[in-house]
C-alpha cells in the first residue's frame, strides 16, 4: 500500500523519512537510523546515549536505552524494562541487541537528555486534530514523568501525567511563551505529515524539551489516546477531546 493511502501509519521509520525531508524540521528530529550492528555502532559512538526502538510499537513496549559507561574502564549499558547488560566491547553490546531485538525491525535513535522534575525525565504530548476546513485544531499539551527506574514516560510503564507549567516549574502565564513555540511547532509538524499523509485526521506529537532548551519531537502517532487531557487545566477541555475524536473517527473522514 502506497503511504499517501495510509490513515494511520504507524511505522516510525516511515514517518521519521517523511518528516527528515523538511530541512526547517530537522533541527527538531532526533538523529535516527534503521537499527543494524554497525548502525548500533555508529550511533553509540556519536551519542553517549541511544535508544533502541521497534518500528512497529505503541506505549513505550520493547524500547531500550543504551548508556556509554566512562568510570572503571568504560563499557555500554544495555537497559530493557525489566533488566541491565553491561559490556566492554561495544560489539558484543550490539551482538546482544541483535539477540534480544530477533527478527523485528528496530531503529537506533540519538538519547536526548530530557528536562527532569526531581530526577524524573519528562516529556510531553500535544495533540491536535483536523477541522472541517483542512486546517489543524491544536488543543493543547500535557507534560508526562517518567516512574522511578523506568526508561520511558509512557502511562502503562507508571508515568503521570503533568501540566506545562509544573513541567517547567514556571507560573502558568511564565509558561504561556512555551506553549506558544510548542504550538507553533506542532502545527509544522502537523501540515508536513497532511502532505505526506493526507488520509490522516489525529496526531499526538510526543515531544521533548533538552536541558538546553531545544524542542524535540520522539514519535508522531496518527491515532493517539488522550486520556493525559483528564489532567489539563482547562476542566471541560478532555470532553471537548473526546466528542471530536468519536465524530473523526465514527466519519471515516
């Protein structure tokens, strides 16, 4: 199937190839290669941290994080949901890789080093869906902490859910300018993914803020939850979500 056909196209690789043809976004999309032992080697050896991704995945399943290890010699942690390999020789860390990854498509992407609140990394959601008039509909963002000793933010891994403002630990009208970039930001990413896709209807733009200040998007997904959205300021805001969600979805549009 041809991808300008595709409603919900859920490979990251192909929506990553989509967006990494718009020069003005690709300050904002993390460096990113379909995984191989010499990509593995590659990435690791330009980033002190990589993640390792299957393609194909939802929630955060089967991602992995790979550290480089300076003290005691040096190494390479390989780090999975439920446990840690540690090696010397980066290619016995991407042998093993290669061994717990199987036959799947996985992708090697840049670690960012993501803001923390109290140790904890965050990243965020926006989300944004398409009007009557082809025009993107943002309605807003929602921050996500990572549990304790989790590598990922997701909801089904323990994280929580967290307003912009607490995430950046400002006032909610010091946070208003950032809302604003993030806004402005999601919606290029949004018309860029129309033109690749244009059967699409729903993004969630899982975005993150680097300790420099730099803004990031992680993951594009064409049909994404919002149950973040309960936790939002604005009380009536997830109703407002969810009645434009059932009628995008119910049209087929």
């Amino acid at each position: 199937m041809k991808a300008k056909l595709i409603r919900y196209p859920g490979r990251k690789w192909l929506k990553h190839e989509a967006l990494w043809a718009y020069p003005n976004l690709r300050d904002h999309l993390p460096d990113t290669m379909l995984f191989s032992q010499q990509a593995f080697i590659d990435m690791i050896d330009k980033y002190k941290v990589v993640f390792v991704k299957p393609d194909l995945g939802m929630q955060g399943k089967g991602v992995m994080k790979v550290t480089t290890i300076k003290e005691n010699g040096g190494g390479y942690v390989i780090r999975t949901a439920d446990n840690a390999f540690a090696y010397r020789d980066v290619r016995n860390a991407a042998k093993k890789l290669s061994q717990l990854i199987g036959h799947q498509q996985y992708l090697v992407q840049q670690g960012i080093d993501l803001i923390r609140l109290k140790g904890k990394p965050i990243d965020f959601r926006a989300l944004l869906h398409i009007k009557p008039d082809g025009n993107w509909r943002f309605f807003g963002i929602m921050g996500k902490v990572a549990a304790a000793n989790q590598i990922v933010t997701n909801y089904n891994s323990g994280g929580r859910a967290i307003q912009l403002h607490q995430a950046l630990e400002l006032s909610i009208e010091e946070s208003h300018e950032w809302e604003m970039l993030i806004k402005q930001l999601s919606g290029q990413f949004a018309r860029a993914m129309k033109k690749s896709f244009p059967r699409i209807t729903e993004l969630g733009l899982d975005l993150a803020i680097d300790t420099k200040g730099q803004i990031w998007l992680l993951e594009a997904n064409t049909k994404p939850h919002y149950k973040l959205f309960r936790h939002h300021s604005n009380p009536s805001l997830f109703a407002k979500i969810a009645s434009s969600a059932r009628s995008i979805r119910s049209s087929g549009a």
